[in-house]
C-alpha cells in the first residue's frame, strides 16, 4: 500500500500540479451546513440520485422542477400521505421521467427520512453525526432500509448533499487493485470495509477529507472515467 505522500505525487504529475488539483476537489459541507438543510431537501437530493442512475444528469436535473411540483416539494410527510393510486397516475405526467419503480422508491425513501428525523431529530443531524472514518455503514444502512440506494448510489448521494465519502468508481478501484488493498471490484461489506480502512490510513496521514483523498487517488488511475 503506498504512502499517501506517493499517491498525491503521483496525481499531480498526471494533472499537472497540486494548484490544478486544488480546483477540481469536490465541496464538503461543514456539519452546519448539514443540520441547515430540511428533511425535503435530502428526499429531493436522494430521490434526484436515483433517477439520475443510468440517465444523462442534465436530463433528470432539467425535469426536477416538475418533480418538486408532483411530489409535493419533496417534504417526506406529504409524499408519505401519496397513495398507490397517486403514485400510479404519477405514470401519466409527461412533465417527469415515468418508471414506477423509481417513482414509488421515492415514497419508501421518505418513510426511512422520516424514521430518521424522528430518531435524531433531523436527516441532516443523522449526517453530520455520522464519522467519516465509518462512512461505508452508512453506504450499507441506506442501502437496507432505502430503496434503489444500492451500488454507488448511496455514495454518490452523500458526496451531491457534501456529506464526506469516498466513492469506489472504476478508477479508485484501478487504484486499490494495484496496491493490491483490494483484489477486484468491492462489491461484498467485507471488501468494501477493507477499502474504508485504506482510506483511514490516508486520512491519518493526509488529514484530507475523505473526498479530496478520492478525488486524488482518482487521478492516479488511468481509466476514463467520472470523477471519484
């Protein structure tokens, strides 16, 4: 396993320079900021990752406003009271992206928010509470009780609300392979968890959030692929 040292050596002198790779690092949000966000505001976020999966972003993110609008502004309390039949004529609005399946993922979404907030007192508490050094339990505890939450989605929906992760996209996992940390693609929790305990270890040396860190390890593979 290389040093971190190494690792950002490496990175910048494939994106020429630590200046250049200062500005292409992904925002983290202080834990302020999450605790300021509503609970509508995470089913938005998350619900917006769902539908983005498979899907060109510029196309979901174009339609989101006639999704705001159909679900009621995304408060989890009001998509709850959605019935199955609401769900179903939701089938019918061609303002929105029609795939049922990701569409009634949106009121289960809500139901876990909701049991959130009610335990911690906000989603956005939930987050910012949550350590980073563990942050691939919260990849797994989304997946379980969320819906359409599986492979990268749960990272990728904490890294668009500035949650701090690390996302194991094919390049960081380009990466991790030629360390020899991990010996394929991390798909098991077992596999996953020793991918966390890399992370540590740069974290301890680095002192860099869990997504710059990514973000540079990225930048070592050369793989064409979606930043990290």
């Amino acid at each position: 396993m290389l040093s971190f040292s190494d690792i950002q050596a490496t990175a910048e002198l494939h994106k020429g320079g630590a200046k250049h790779i200062a500005t292409m690092l992904p925002s983290v949000a202080s834990n302020e900021q999450l605790l300021a966000n509503s609970d509508a505001y995470y089913l938005s976020m998350m619900s917006r990752r769902v539908f983005r999966a498979g899907l060109k972003h510029e196309l979901v993110d174009n339609k989101w406003p006639a999704f705001e609008k159909a679900f009621h502004g995304f408060d989890p309390y009001d998509v709850l009271m959605m019935s199955d039949e609401d769900l179903e004529a939701q089938m019918q609005n061609r303002e929105i992206i029609r795939h049922f399946g990701k569409i009634r993922s949106i009121r289960s979404n809500a139901q876990m928010l909701r049991e959130i907030s009610q335990e911690f007192g906000s989603f956005g508490r939930f987050l910012a509470d949550w350590p980073a050094d563990n942050i691939c339990e919260l990849w797994f505890m989304l997946k379980k009780k969320g819906a359409q939450l599986g492979g990268l989605s749960a990272p990728r929906f904490l890294r668009m609300v500035g949650k701090d992760t690390f996302i194991l996209t094919d390049d960081v996992v380009a990466s991790l392979v030629s360390q020899q940390i991990v010996d394929k693609k991390p798909t098991s929790q077992r596999d996953i968890r020793l991918a966390q305990s890399a992370f540590n270890k740069w974290h301890e040396e680095s002192g860099l959030a869990m997504s710059h860190i990514s973000r540079i390890v990225s930048f070592t593979a050369n793989v064409d692929q979606a930043y990290s």
